[in-house]
C-alpha cells in the first residue's frame, strides 16, 4: 500500500497533460479491426476493462439491458471475475460503498468499492489540503465524501450560509424577514473543493464567489482582488451526461462554465484550478490503472496488465481521456527507453524534453505501465451515430457541428475524440474485446 500512494503522489499533477502543453499533435493510433492482440501464455489474459457508468450501464437508475449479460459473461460459476473491472465515473456524490451497492444490485454481480472509481477518488493524495479548511460543493453526502476522503475540517455551502444568512438572498423566502441576524464567523477558508452539480445553482455560485473574492473570509468587505485567489479543486467536468431523458443533462461541467464566467465578468480576471479531477484527465486513468493492477493481484495474475480498454459513451470524456492516457503510456515508454539507453538520466528532465516544458509527469519508475489503452464507444448514451457522426477527417476545422464539449483549460485535439472502435452497446464491447484478444468469454 506504501507503494501505491508513493506512486499517487507523483501523479497530482497530471491534469496539466490536458493543457497547451500536452504531449505533441500526433494521431491517436487506432487499430484496424482485423487486427488481433494475443494475451501472454501465462495461464490467464493480460488486459483489464475500465467501464463508464451513465450511458453504458445504466440511464439514470434504469439498467441497460445489455449489461446484465455481459456481466454474467464476466464472471465464472463462483461469481470471480475473469478479468480485472474497475469502473470510472465522474459521479461524484456518494461514497465508492454506496455505488458498489448500487451496482451490485443493477447488474446482479457483486462490484466491491475497490473496484469503483469516483470523479474525486484521486483527492486522497492531496494531502497537503487535508488538514486545511475547506469549503466543499456538491449535493448528497457531501461532508461524509469529504472525510472519506481525508479532509478533517470541511466547510458546507449550508453550513456558510447558516452562519453568513445576509449573502444567500436570491431567493426571497430565504431572505431574512424582519431583524439582520446574527453572523457566526468560521475560520477563514483556505481551498475550495467542487464534487459535483450543486442542487442550488445560484447559491453555490454566490457564495463560492464571495469566498474567492474575499481571500476566505465573506463576512468581510472587498476592498481589493486577492489575486490569485485561494485554490479551487474541481471534480467531474462532463459538460453532459446521459440519464431517462431522450436528450443530454447539464453536467458539473455547465456549472463550471457559470462560475468560471461569473468570476471573470467580476473581476476580469481568470479562475484558476489547483487541479481538475475526473475524465478525460491522465491523473484520474492513472489512478484507474492502479486500482485494476490490485485486481489483477486479487485474482492471482502474476505478470502486469498489458493492455486497458475503456468503454464509453461520451467522446469528449470517455474517449479522449483513453485516447490521451494512451498517448500518455507511449510518451512514458519512450522516455524510458531513452533513460535505459543514456544508462539514466532525470526523468522530470526526459519527459520534459518529450512532452514539453510544463507537463507534469505521472510515473517513468520501475513500474510496469500497460503498453496501451483502447477506447470502445457505445451508441447508449451521449453519442447516438444516427443523431452524431464522427468526423472522417479528425484534423477537419472545429465547426459549429464539432464544438468541443471539453473543460476550458483543455487544448481540443479533434484526433482524441476518435475511438479506436464504434459499437452498439456494452455486450458489443465487451465481445469485441475478449475476440481481440484471442480468449474465451463463454
């Protein structure tokens, strides 16, 4: 387990690969379908499934049907699974207990926590905000998310406004009635912390605002910007996402949008982001890769997990976050092998040299990394191929039909919304997926 978070901490700062200074412009290689990929004669399979939830399993709380099979095609009589699974959403309002029950009952196998992978897993290697004070938003459990996460003094939106009633008054019935009441100083707030959608839109706006713009403490007057302001970590920056309805919600990603233009419209300066959190960012798939190398020990693999698929149905999330990380892994490789040849050298250095100067690096140790990641979209969510066609040309010019969906922060690189293969819905994937490779579903 030391191992595991030594590794984390190296891999903090890898939502920077999404910056401008992202690895290179080269195309995401894709495989041709008659291309086949051999697992290892090791006694067992060497590759391992990252699977979405919303749009692949489930629509809301209604399963696919799909997914139940190709679950039960999954796992052997004994319920074990054949290969490592581990599923990555940018849901982020529970805890990984709380959706590993709720999958265990959607598809009729049972999913542990350590095999769920939440928008703000990755903040547990944060450590240098946990003993801070922060402010956290979202909606469901949210303060239980935050100690689970190791935040030991965590500040509400309701808990602000409770103790600050004059600032939450959009809303005429929560505006106080006759007396000015009373205020109740917090400690000052040190980092704000965004796990998801608010329920309160301009609430949560109005207050995170007045935090920024008061240096943590809005009980007081602006006299001057503080600028930078204090840290912001954001979690999940999915523009839409797929639930019920015939067409996409607003995702945590629109609500980013509005605060991000309310704060520059204030101020006229830019929010900045300690760290954005959640696909299609490298940090989050590097974490994923993590957790399905602990599956692979738990079924008793001996060698590494050669290869990751990544099932989605999002092209600006799913499939350009597996697309970059598999950018990524090469990008890794081939500093390691330029570390192997110069008999060492400094890895920051090296990856600089390959990635550019401001790319953070994940991990270029002894680790074994898988040699790819492949990116299967489905056709149950946010992508329906007889409402959206992929571009045939993944260099053509950003048109009003090729609006990147993606966070502000992040260079749109057409070639990374290209997935390696289309097909219908889960139990596709998942079929075409043990045939590349050449091993037995049934």
């Amino acid at each position: 387990m030391a191992e595991f978070f030594t590794r984390l901490n190296f891999i903090k700062l890898g939502w920077r690969f999404l910056s401008t200074s992202s690895l290179g412009r080269s195309p995401v290689h894709v495989p041709p379908a008659s291309q086949r990929f051999y697992s290892s004669v090791i006694g067992h399979p060497s590759f391992g499934l990252l699977f979405d939830i919303d749009g692949v399993l489930v629509r809301g709380r209604t399963p696919i049907p799909a997914a139940k099979q190709c679950f039960r095609n999954l796992v052997d009589r004994d319920g074990k699974y054949k290969v490592p699974v581990v599923f990555v959403t940018n849901a982020g309002n529970c805890v990984r207990q709380t959706k590993a029950e709720q999958l265990s009952h959607l598809l009729e196998v049972e999913v542990s926590p350590d095999q769920v992978m939440l928008s703000h897993s990755p903040l547990r290697v944060f450590s240098q905000f946990h003993d801070k004070c922060v402010l956290v938003s979202g909606q469901g459990p949210i303060l239980e998310v935050a100690n689970n996460l190791g935040f030991q003094n965590v500040v509400t939106i309701d808990m602000l406004r409770e103790s600050y009633p004059l600032l939450d008054v959009v809303d005429h019935h929560r505006r106080p009635k006759n007396s000015v009441p009373q205020t109740r100083d917090l400690p000052p707030i040190e980092a704000v912390i965004l796990f998801g959608e608010p329920i309160r839109w301009e609430t949560n706006l109005q207050l995170i605002v007045d935090v920024l713009l008061t240096n943590g403490k809005p009980g007081n007057t602006v006299t001057s910007l503080q600028y930078p302001h204090i840290p912001v970590l954001a979690c999940n920056m999915d523009l839409l996402w797929m639930a019920e309805a015939k067409n996409p919600r607003f995702g945590h990603g629109m609500f980013l949008v509005c605060l991000e233009s309310i704060y520059k419209k204030v101020t006229g300066r830019e929010l900045k982001y300690e760290a954005l959190i959640g696909k299609p960012s490298v940090v989050t798939y590097n974490y994923a890769e993590l957790l399905i190398r602990k599956q692979a020990e738990t079924l008793g693999w001996t060698s590494p997990v050669e290869r990751l698929y990544a099932i989605g149905d999002n092209p600006m999330a799913d499939i350009y976050g597996a697309n970059l990380y598999n950018r990524y892994l090469k990008a890794s490789r081939r500093v390691r092998a330029q570390m192997q040849a110069q008999g060492g050298g400094n890895p920051r250095q090296e990856m600089d040299e390959v990635a550019g100067p401001d790319v953070a690096m994940g991990d270029v140790g002894d680790d074994p990394l898988p040699v790819g990641c492949s990116s299967i979209l489905v056709c149950t969510g946010v992508y329906n191929r007889d409402q959206q066609d992929l571009p045939p040309d993944p260099d053509e010019t950003v048109t009003e039909q090729r609006i990147f969906h993606g966070h502000r922060d992040f260079r749109f690189d057409p070639s990374l919304t290209q997935p390696s293969f289309v097909v219908q819905d889960v139990r596709e994937a998942v079929e075409l997926v043990f045939q590349q490779e050449s091993c037995p579903l049934d």
